[in-house]
C-alpha cells in the first residue's frame, strides 16, 4: 500500500499519514527539540513508514530540504506547498483571516477529517501543528490525485 507523509514542519512538528484511498491513517506532533536532534531523527522515522510513495510539507524550507533530502533518497515524491496555498483550498477565506483563526479553523477540519477516515481520535487535545499537518495531507492526496476532490462529508464551500 503507498502512503503519503504530511508534515507541519517545525522544531515542533505535525505529521500525519495518508493511505493511498486518500484517508488519514495516523497523526501525531512530535518535538525535536534542536536541529541536530530533528536531523538525527529524520532516517528512522521515515525507515519507519512502509509505502512511502509522497511526502508533502509546509514550513521553514530549510527544514524542508532536510526532509526532502530523506524523502528522495527512499524513492519518494516531495513537495512543498506554502500555507496560503492550502488554506485557500480547504477553508473558507474567514476561517484564515488572522492566525489564531485559522488554527482554530484547522483544528475543526481536521476533527472532521478524522471521523471521516475512521482514524483514532485524539485522547487528548489536538495540537495545532498535528491539525495542520492532517490538512496539509488533505491538501497533498488532493494534489497527487488519490482524492479527486474534497470528499462530500468534508465540503464547506470548498473550491
């Protein structure tokens, strides 16, 4: 089975992984705490992840490159998309106006995101960078074309 890592890039990062049916399996936020810890992180989460086909992430682009490097060497697909990007696809342009909405926006859509893929729910409450990193994994199976669109459970006005 391919699957697709999303990742909220940061010291602090969202990551959330996607079956290629387009339904969210896993999720998690994990911090690294340092550069050099994220760096020496990277090769055994992804050895970790069987079916990786694509990663897609949003963030810092040099935290970016570290994965990416990672991500390629296994064979598989990158991309980067900026936060705008992906908020413009699945919220509604009022649930993005400033910051402290949008992640409160993120965090609806991604419970919504959820229930509808019959993932675990959170036993605790859903960091906001775990939320964006579902999102961001919505946008990316969306992007490669294992959703052809948004699924009609989740539709709010999307475009």
């Amino acid at each position: 089975m391919s699957t697709l890592l999303a990742i909220d890039l940061g010291l602090r990062a969202g990551l959330a992984l996607y079956g290629e049916d387009g339904r969210l399996r896993s999720y998690r936020s994990t911090n690294f705490g340092s550069v050099t810890r994220l760096k020496r992180a990277i090769p055994t989460l992804l050895d970790g992840i069987y079916g990786m086909e694509w990663m897609v992430a949003e963030g810092d682009r040099h935290l970016f490159e570290l994965w990416q490097r990672e991500a390629e060497r296994r064979g598989a697909g990158t991309r980067w998309v900026q936060t705008l990007i992906w908020r413009e696809r699945l919220l509604f342009a009022r649930e993005h106006r400033d910051r402290r909405t949008a992640k409160e926006s993120a965090e609806v859509l991604a419970r919504q995101v959820i229930d509808w893929s019959g993932a675990p729910r959170p036993t605790s409450a859903l960091r906001h960078d775990a939320a964006e990193a579902i999102l961001i994994g919505l946008w990316g199976v969306l992007a490669v074309g294992w959703l052809a669109e948004v699924p009609a459970e989740l539709k709010r006005g999307f475009g």
